[in-house]
C-alpha cells in the first residue's frame, strides 16, 4: 500500500549544473514527523519546496492520500509552509494573522473567530488574539506562525528551520511542546533541519541528505547507532575517524599497509564513548596519544589528542594536562565499522 506521502525518483536541477535533487525518493506515513537532516546546500530546503510546490521537479512524482499533485500549484495540494522568519503581519493583531488563510479562502467571519479561538486554545495563547504580534517574544511568535498553518486543516505541515532564529533555551522548550502538538493533532508533518540533536527530538524518521541524495532514511535509532555510512556516521555525532588493522579481530592503528590475513577498515566513535587513561586497556581499543588542547565544558572536559597523523576529540571528567602523554580507550561496541578509504 503506498505510503501517505510517496515521493518518487524527484529530481531539481537549475541550470545546467549538476541536479540538486537527484532521484530522491521516500514514503511519509499519516501522522508520521519525518525531519530532512543535511548541511547547508543538501537540498533538503529544495525538497520541502518541491512538495510545497515552490519547485517544478525535473522528473519524478509526488502523491498525497493516492492524490498525484506533482502538476498542481501551490494554492490546490492543501499543505500548510512555516518559514524560518515565520512571515508575520505586523500591522495585524494575533488573531488576524491566524485567521489570515482561512479569510483568503472566503471562509465566513463567524467561522473564522470560532476557528481561531480553537488554535489558540490548543496553543496555549487563550487572550492573546487582540495582541500586536511585535509585542509577542520569538517563542510566542513561532507559535503564531504554528497556528496560521494548522488552522486551515491542512493534508502536510511542512517546516523550513522554524526554530533557527530562536535562543537555545527556547528552541529546547519548543522542540517538546512542537512534537507534544504534531501528536495531539495528529497531523503529518516534514521538518527541515541541519541540527542533529533536532531532528532526534522532533521526527519519527530521519532522513540524512548530502548531494542531493538519501544516504539513509529510518528512525532516529536506527541513524544514530547504525549510520549506513561514514558521512552518516559523522553527520550523527561519531566523527572521530581512526583508520585501523584488523588482524583477525585484533584492532590496532594503520601505520602501514595490511600484510597477509590482516585488513584495513575504518572506525568511527562519538568523544563521549572514549575516556583517558594512563595505561592500554586490553579489552577495548586503545590509541597510544598526546594531549594537544583541553576545554572545561562545565561538566567535565574536551580534550583534542593526537594519534598518529591524526586527532581525535574525546569527553572527559578526568582533568589532564596539555603535553600529556596518554592513551584514548574505546569499547568495542562503541566503535562503528566501515570498509577502509585509504
């Protein structure tokens, strides 16, 4: 049965440089959050604009609920936009910026206050609709614009980096209370993000973009403890990158190439799996180093290490002195395998 949302071998190309989509495909359930995770220039953003309708893809097919609305402009797929400057009227009070999409389908005034009068309830922003939007804080603000898009029930929510623009402590109250409402209402929804630890709070399914393409599309455990690459793997917090001797099963650094049995691969690790010790761990991996630089975060400290040609970053709690001679001890099940690139 196909999916909800079933995108399709989309492909965007502008010009005639190389495609910034290139046959992307991917199935949104009902009622699923699936966040577009990638760095700047992906095309995660021309995606959203693609099924938005902002993007005529170049091949490629887009249905919603069995509904083909690749050819339809933006006005007729029923989808609701939520920018990153939120796009507020200024001169119009709280209510008439949440009632403005329902005004502009002809919907009756009566209907429009007791519409408006429902999404502030499930805001939480009951007496604020004679409000100036200029007076509100970004969080309030962000939920103005949240509730101009659901008020017009529509079949997507689509969100281009809503909370960008926020403070960090703002952004981590809305990231609950967003994926609270998203539940509550029961709404699909696509979220574009190049925050990790956003796309991990927020989705149900995370899909990693880089070049125009899916790398991997599964739920938020499933991309971070078994990224499908080495750029997912970085991408998701595990970039220490170590290239290693596997000698039947006996793990140490590459200082040359692999004699006989033995072969090189390539090992990812998170800095908060790794620790500092004084001596080699004979039941983890361990990487003879130097302390190059030590930052104290508050609950412990980053260190950078050299080993080898290379450098790793590790967390903590242990305060050790710049120039010190010691040792980077990974578990074994911390380590994330990938065939070698050397």
């Amino acid at each position: 049965m196909p999916a909800y949302l079933s995108i399709e071998s989309i492909s965007v190309s502008y010009g005639t440089g190389a495609p910034v989509l290139d046959g992307v495909s991917l199935g949104v359930e009902r009622g699923e959050m699936v966040a577009l995770l990638g760095s700047s220039g992906c095309g995660k953003t021309t995606l959203l604009r693609a099924i938005a309708g902002f993007v005529k893809p170049s091949q490629g097919r887009i249905a919603v609920d069995g509904r083909d609305i690749t050819a339809l402009p933006p006005e007729q797929r029923q989808t609701a936009m939520m920018f990153q400057s939120y796009a507020l009227w200024p001169h119009m009070d709280v209510a008439a910026n949440i009632g403005y999409g329902l005004r502009m389908r002809g919907v009756t005034k009566t209907r429009i206050a007791e519409r408006v009068a429902e999404v502030l309830k499930l805001l939480q922003l009951e007496g604020y609709g004679p409000r100036a939007v200029t007076s509100l804080s970004g969080g309030q603000r962000q939920r103005v614009a949240m509730g101009r898009a659901l008020v017009v029930d529509p079949l997507l929510l689509l969100l281009d980096e809503p909370m960008s623009n926020l403070d960090y402590k703002v952004r981590l109250d809305l990231r609950h209370e967003l994926r609270a409402l998203q539940r509550r209402v029961g709404i699909t929804a696509i979220y574009v993000t190049h925050d990790r630890e956003e796309a991990l709070t927020l989705a149900d399914r995370i899909a990693v973009i880089d070049g125009g393409h899916v790398l991997q599309y599964g739920t938020p455990e499933e991309v971070f403890h078994r990224p499908a690459s080495p750029f997912v793997a970085g991408f998701m917090g595990a970039d220490n990158a170590v290239e290693l001797i596997d000698d039947g099963g006996a793990l140490r650094l590459a200082d040359g190439p692999a004699r006989g049995a033995a072969r090189r691969t390539r090992a990812h690790f998170r800095g908060d799996r790794a620790r500092l010790a004084a001596a080699a761990d004979p039941a983890a991996l361990s990487l003879a180093g130097t302390v190059e630089q030590a930052s104290y975060l508050g609950h412990g400290y980053r260190y950078r290490v050299r080993i080898g040609q290379g450098q790793v970053w590790v967390d903590d709690e242990a305060n050790v002195p710049e120039g010190s001679r010691t040792h980077v001890i990974v578990p074994h099940d911390a380590l994330l395998m990938f065939p070698s690139t050397a």
